[in-house]
C-alpha cells in the first residue's frame, strides 16, 4: 500500500498509463514523419537520423538550456538550419497525423481510472514522461487513454524540461518547480533504468511489469513491482 507519507504519485507515459512494444511505436511514428517532411524535400534516413541525433542531444543536455533547443540544434546540424523554420508543421504534426501511432499502442482503460481515483483520494498526479517531445505529442498520447493535460498538476515536455531520464536531476527539476519533497513522492514507471533514476533524488519507486524494460538484468529485487491492475490494489484503488 501506499505509504502515509505520499503526497504526490508520478506517472510515466510510454509503456507505464499507455502500453507499448516501443519499437513497433517508434517504427510506426517514424513511418508517420517521414510521410509528414516528405513534401519539404526530407528524405527518410536522413531525417530518421536526425531525429536521433537531436534525441541524444536531449538525453544528454545538462541543464544549461530547455530540451526542446538541444533538440532542434541538434536536427539543424544534421538537416541545416532551414528546418528550424519546419517546428510549427512539425508541431501540426503531433496535434495530427502522429494519431496514427495509437494502432502501435495498447489500450488501459485502468489508466484514467488510477489518475481519477488519486486525484479523488486527495493526491496531486504529475506526469513524468521523458521529455523528448512536445507538449502537444504529450496531449495526443494522453487522448488515447481518454486523459488530458489537465488531468495532471504538472507535466513534463521538452520545452520545459533541461534534463533527461535516466539522468535523476530531471526528477530534481519536476521536485523544484512543484515544491514537492522527494519523501512524498513516488515514481511509477516501467523502465529499470530510466525510473528508477528517481531513487537517487530519494524519491520512491513503483514498476509496472506489463510492458517492464530492463534489459541490462538489473536487479529489481528490492523495488515494488507488478502489473497495472496490482498497482491500483497498491494505491488502494482496485474497488474504485
């Protein structure tokens, strides 16, 4: 069960509220770019590549500057300045096409059900995705478990963030800018590394098994663990 001292659950997206096999996602969500840049003279592995550089960029920024301009910094090395101008068909993009991708994801109708029923016990919900996309790839995501942004006291995006998971200052920054003690937290995901980062900054982690990336074989022995449905009966939540 919960412990008394939780205040605030964070949830990570991919894999965790929406389940996925991650590279049948990616493989479609690429398909779904490239068609999107093809008519501005992009061609596929160049872009794939970019898109990749500008990703790794992210996942290794320092804090020295927002996410979102690691990232198209990044790309423009790769495709050339120019595409900067691209970011609003880009962002167009995730508000539209990007639904594609939802036939590459699972359905969790406990998703909404975990986020009401804590929002409803009095705790605060933050959504803790890795933040190598926009806030509208965020709200698209979030529509095909029939959540919003709204739905969340804070939500992690690439304009906002400095840091990437595993890096645990990204769990420092989402502490800072909500006020929150590590002690009252607990961070619930599916991936061993990336998650349970957070237990560097002290906060408390719970993973989800359904769809669990782990593939160094870390020993998780000692994290909580189990399917969706065993963490709403964690929370307290599996007769809500």
């Amino acid at each position: 069960m919960l412990d008394p001292q939780i205040t605030t659950v964070l949830f990570d997206l991919d894999g965790t509220l929406l389940p996925m096999d991650t590279d049948v996602f990616t493989k479609t969500y690429f398909g779904l770019l490239c068609k999107k840049a093809a008519p501005f003279g992009y061609q596929p592995e160049p872009l794939v590549a970019a898109v990749w550089k500008g990703t790794k960029a992210m996942v290794k920024n320092d804090g020295s500057r927002p996410n979102d301009q690691a990232f198209w910094d990044a790309f423009a090395q790769e495709l050339g300045e120019g595409v900067k101008a691209l970011r609003p068909e880009f962002d167009d993009f995730y508000a539209r096409e990007f639904h594609g991708a939802r036939a590459a994801c699972g359905e969790n109708p406990l998703a909404k059900q975990a986020v009401q029923g804590l929002k409803a016990k009095g705790y605060d919900v933050i959504l803790a995705t890795n933040p190598i996309f926009p806030l509208v790839a965020v709200e698209t995501r979030l529509s095909w478990l029939g959540l919003s942004l709204e739905d969340f006291s804070h939500v992690t995006s690439y304009e906002n963030c400095t840091t990437c998971k595993p890096n645990p200052a990204y769990y420092g920054e989402i502490l800072q800018k909500t006020g929150k003690g590590p002690q009252e937290c607990l961070m619930v995901g599916n991936d061993a590394l990336e998650d349970t980062a957070a237990m560097e900054q002290g906060v408390s982690v719970y993973l989800i098994t359904d769809c669990l990336l782990n593939p160094a074989g870390r020993d998780l022995g000692g994290v909580p663990q189990g399917s969706f449905r065993d963490f709403l009966a964690f929370a307290g939540l599996s007769g809500s």
